[in-house]
C-alpha cells in the first residue's frame, strides 16, 4: 500500500496520546516505590511487589498485539485498544493512591500495568501503519518527544503542588499516602483519557487493503488454539534483527528498572538523609527525586528532536549506542553526588537514553517486520522489556539484601553498569533499512 507522507502535525495528532500514556507511567515510576513504604514495605520487599505487572505484561503483550493485527471496525485497527486502555488505567490511577495496604496497591498496580499496556502496545504498530519508511524515525521521535513531555509534568506533580500550588495535607500517620500524591494520581487520570480521546479522534487508519481476505484470514486462524499457535510461530520465527535487538532492550530495561525502584527512595534516604519514611524529610526527598525524573524526562523532550538527525548522520545503531553510554555514565556518577542541585545533572544523561530507547530500536526494528503481523511482533518485543522486570522483581530483593547490604544507591549505579553493556550490544546490531551495522 502506497502512503503518503504525513505533515508534521499529523504526526502530532497520531503520537498525542502517548503524552497520556506516560502520566500513567511517570506517576508510576516516581511514586511507586514510595507508597508500598509508606504502607510498611521494606527495601528488600519493594521488586517482589512490582512482580504481578511485567508477568501480566509478558502475556497480555503478545495478545493485544496480534489482536489488533486482526481487528477492524467503525474505531479502525488500533485505536478500539486506545480506547479500552484509556478507561482502564484512568480508573486504576484514580483508586492507587486510596489503597491502605501493600496487597491493594500491588494488585491495584497490576490493574494499571495491564491497562497502560492495552492502550500502549497498539501505539507502536499505529506509527509503522500509517507513515512511510522515511518518516518512521520522525514517528518515533515524536512519540518519545510526548512522552519525555508527560513524564516531565507526572514526574514533577507532588512538588509543584507542595512548593508551587502549596498544597499541604501531611498525615500524622506513618502509613498514610500524602495528600500531594493523591491529587497528582487523580490529574494523571484526566490527563491520561484526555489525550488518547484526542488522537482517537484526530487520526483515521488504512483499511485492509481486501476487506473480504481480511475477514477470511480471520474467521480461518480464529479460537484459542489457533491464536496462540499464530503467536508461538511468530516468536519461533523472529526476523534477525529482532533477535540481535533483544539482549540490548533486556540490558537497557533491568537497568531502567533498576532505577525507577531505588532512585526515588534512594534520594530521600542516601542524600536528603531520611531515617525512615515516618520523617517529613523523606517526603520532601522523595518529591525531589520526582524533580529529577522530570529533568531526564525534560531532556528527553528536548532530545527528541534532535534525534533524526544524529541518526541520519551516525546511522540508528551507532546513535542508540551513543545515547546508552550517557545513560549509564549519568546513573554511576550518582554514588558520588551529595547536593540535590547536582543531582539534577546526572539525571541529563539519563533523558539522553531514554529519548533514544523509546524511538532507536523501534524505527530499527519495524523496518525488518512484515507489514500483516506487525502488531503481534511489537508485543512480542516487549517480552524483553517485561522479562528483565521480572528477572529484577523475583531476584533483586535476594541480592538487595545479600550482596548489596539493602544499599539504594548501589542498585542504582548497578542499573548504570548494564545500560553500559547494552550500549557495546547495540553495535553489533544491523539495520536492515539503512545497511547500518
């Protein structure tokens, strides 16, 4: 099929709700590990309740995935996924910060892991359905522009609210979640539905090119059975440079992971000097730390449109590589920085990879995927972004507690080290589309 390039704001229109999509995420990695201590949790406890998400992800993935490839209706392909996700995680977001127990934020976390997906994985697919080869990178780049955006403001909300807005409500109670946590999970809800509605409404997809083949395919490889055994096939036959980009999202995301667990409450603890959660200078701690996971999300946006071009100059593999390095410099330089101010630098680094993760490997790799089942292959993609959260959630607590002394801001420069092994990967990875190895 013939596509037309798109204008630029097309291409705004098209990637909008990722801006929603990482309210979602960035409320979630800001303010996760903070609320299970808040509700009691210990250090050594935090990765095995991030657990249930990435396992609900290493399924759902792959299914919303190959479902999508196998939809249409009066919403189109993808966007009925947007849709259901929207409302999902919007409902999850608003219920997280009521939760009065670990086993209800747990399950409440695995609610909106599972949502964000729904509304997420179609997302990549959209972007490699509607632009043409030459504009993928663009396409890309733009969803990571929306997001570094949305994790800037999500990111930052409990502080704004606190030292901009001067929202106070600091319960007695040890175990209760800050009134400044709550209103900013509430904001996420409406930012989120807003902006997916948004590219709902804006942006039409391509039909199957055969309506009539379309729906025979379907009704052909329908029921249990035939899906899962459509997907298996996919995974067995995993085109190249997938399976060379695997090893560098597995390295990429347990370091990421790394991160978004112990960062936050390292900040409060190892720099701010916190005792324990009980002390309000772990709150302000904690909100700092959402302060800096706005500078790498601020930087990211600002990258974002750099981004096509370093690629165009230095070839897609060499810039993710590149990108990497500056991530995992930025995150080992932490152990050495005592002022919160110099903090926000390190974190410069950090906005750097993350712009380039979130756009790099997917304009690699949808150059290699065929056009029927790129939907399926988009989730199974995933698999290496779940699988290292998982790896982290049943094996890192082992290790917080008997290697590294329950020491946050080790975890922290260990994610640092594998983003440095991810980045020596990615060189060996060959782009189809460019011939740039």
């Amino acid at each position: 099929m013939h596509k037309p390039p798109r204008s630029f704001w097309q291409i705004w229109n098209m990637s909008f709700g990722f801006l929603g999509i990482q309210f979602g995420w960035g409320l979630q990695m800001a303010n996760m590990s903070a609320i299970y201590e808040y509700l009691g949790a210990r250090a050594d406890q935090i990765p095995i309740l991030w657990l249930a998400a990435p396992l609900t992800g290493l399924i759902v993935q792959p299914i919303i995935g190959h479902a999508s490839d196998r939809t249409w209706g009066r919403l189109g392909r993808r966007r009925p996924y947007f849709l259901a996700g929207a409302i999902l995680s919007s409902l999850a977001l608003i219920l997280m910060p009521r939760s009065s127990a670990l086993w209800m934020a747990a399950g409440l976390l695995w609610v909106l892991d599972t949502s964000i997906n729904i509304s997420m994985e179609p997302f990549r697919a959209f972007v490699a359905d509607l632009l043409p080869e030459q504009q993928r990178t663009q396409g890309f780049a733009m969803q990571s522009l929306f997001i570094g955006l949305g994790a800037v403001v999500a990111s930052a909300l409990p502080w704004l609210l606190t030292n901009i807005f001067h929202v106070r409500g600091i319960s007695a109670d040890a175990h209760a979640i800050p009134l400044t946590v709550r209103l900013s999970f509430y904001l996420g809800a409406a930012a989120f539905f807003g902006a997916v509605l948004w590219t709902i409404l804006s942006t039409s997809e391509y039909p199957p090119e055969d309506l009539q083949a379309f729906a025979h395919a379907k009704s052909e490889k329908s029921g249990l059975w035939g899906n899962a055994k459509e997907i298996l096939g996919a995974i067995a036959g995993m085109p190249h440079t997938m399976r060379q980009l695997a090893p560098v999202q597995l390295l990429t995301w347990l370091g990421l992971f790394c991160m978004w667990l112990y960062f936050p409450v390292a900040v409060a603890r190892n720099v701010f000097g916190a005792a324990d959660q009980a002390s309000p200078i772990y709150t302000e701690g904690v909100e700092w730390a959402g302060l800096c996971f706005a500078m790498y999300s601020a930087v990211c946006f600002v990258v974002s449109f750099l981004l096509p071009g370093v690629a165009r100059r230095l070839g897609r593999t060499a810039t993710h590589s590149l990108c990497l390095v500056c991530g995992g410099v930025g995150l080992i330089s932490v152990v050495m920085i005592h002022d919160k101010y110099v903090l926000l630098l390190t974190m410069a680094g950090v906005g750097i990879a993350w712009a380039s993760t979130l756009s790099m490997p997917y304009a690699v790799l949808a150059g290699s995927l065929p056009a029927a089942k790129r939907g399926t292959y988009m989730g199974i993609f995933n698999f290496f972004i779940v699988i290292p959260e998982i790896l982290a959630s049943l094996f890192f607590g082992w290790i917080m507690n008997h290697l590294l002394n329950n020491n946050r801001i080790t975890a922290v420069v260990a994610g640092g080290v594998f983003m440095i092994l991810a980045a020596g990967l990615m060189l060996r990875v060959t782009d189809e589309q460019s011939g740039v190895a």
